[in-house]
C-alpha cells in the first residue's frame, strides 16, 4: 500500500508522542513511586465511620515521631475539620469518603488527592514552613462543593 511521505511523516510523529506520553508514565511509576494513592485498600462506605480505622479521626503521633492524620470527607465537610501537626515531620494522611467523589487539596503544598468512596487515599508528605494553610475540596460534590474546607495548622517543631 502507497503511503504519502508526509502522511508517513506524520503517522510517525504522531506515533512518537504517544509512545513518549505513554513511556513517561511508566517512567514515573516504575522509577519515581508515583501511583495512584488509591484503589490498594478498601472500605465499606456505609460503615466507614465506625470501621476501627477511621473510628478514632484526627492527628496522632507515633513513638518514632511520624505523625499519621486520619480524616473523612463527606458531604460538604472533612471530618475534622482543623488539624494540627508539626513541621518538618513526616505526615501520613488517611482519607476516605462515606458518599461521593470528594478532593483533598492542601493550598500552596503538593498534597492533592482524591478522596473515593470504597477506598481509602493514603499519602506522606512534609511540611516545612508553618502556618495556616487552606484544605479544599477539589472535586465537584454538589451544590454545596464550594464550602468544603477545612484548615490544617501547621506547628513549629517541637
Ligand atoms: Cu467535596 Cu467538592
């Protein structure tokens, strides 16, 4: 079959991008551990409040100083819904949903995460300048997404 060299041209080109786009992200999950925080642990969303993992919600710390912070999104509020942890210390965040597809945005750091109901979104992430910082829900959620907020306060040191 006759092919056009430009069409040729172009059928390479094009080929190239999605090899190059398809390759990057191997690239990052087989090199760089970037995966989808979610979908390795399940959870029952009807019962996720009383489910002895996210029984007890809020931020805890562990003998070697690691700070884990157990949340749950719902409509329209995170639960609970100001946090505090100390700077500069590994911060394990455990979030599930009771009902819909909500986001966890921490403004001005590069904590951002789905929050999806049967899953539970788990990540580690430090934090090194304190203050206030805005916690968004980034996901549309329905009529009252755009007040779904929270605040985490970030402590110096201890
Ligand atoms: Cu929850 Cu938008």
């Amino acid at each position: 079959m006759h092919v056009d060299l430009y069409e040729r041209l172009w059928m390479w080109g094009a080929g190239a991008i999605i090899a190059l786009f398809l390759g990057s992200i191997g690239f990052a999950a087989a090199s760089q551990g970037r995966l989808p925080p979610s979908h390795v642990e399940t959870i029952a969303p009807r019962t996720a409040m009383s489910d002895p993992r996210f029984a007890d919600r809020g931020v805890s710390i562990n003998p070697d100083g690691s700070v884990d912070v157990t949340m749950v999104a719902m409509l329209f509020a995170f639960q609970p819904n100001e946090i505090r942890v100390p700077a500069g210390r590994p911060i394990t965040f455990r979030m599930t949903s009771i009902d819909v597809i909500h986001g966890f945005q921490i403004v001005g750091t590069n904590a951002n995460t789905m929050v999806i109901p049967g899953y539970v979104s788990q990540f580690t992430t430090t934090f090194d300048t304190p203050g206030e910082y805005l916690i968004v829900c980034n996901e549309y959620c329905g009529l009252d997404h755009h007040v779904m907020a929270a605040t985490l306060i970030v402590e110096e040191g201890a």
